[in-house]
C-alpha cells in the first residue's frame, strides 16, 4: 500500500526578503534499503503570500 501525503507550508519574512534574497528548498527524505522505497515529489508550487 502507498500512502500519499499533502503538505502545505509558510515561509514567513517580509517584503524586502522576498523581493532581494533567494529562498532555498532542502526537501530531504529516507529511502528504505530496496528499490521499492524510492521517494517522489510532484506538483511543489511556491506562491506570494499576503
């Protein structure tokens, strides 16, 4: 069985980070020991905030 987790999260900081520093992403996961635990990301969307 595969179980499918949506999460949805909040980079906070003001206006000035946003336009003149770059964010970075680290999405860091575990792999089991077989080729049957490999990880998979779809659909990451960042969107401006209010």
């Amino acid at each position: 069985n595969y179980q499918w987790l949506f999460i949805l999260m909040s980079l906070c900081g003001n206006i000035e980070q946003t336009i003149v520093q770059a964010y970075h992403l680290v999405l860091k996961d575990i792999a089991g020991k077989n080729n049957l635990s490999d990880i998979n990301v779809d659909d990451l969307a960042v969107n401006q905030g209010s």
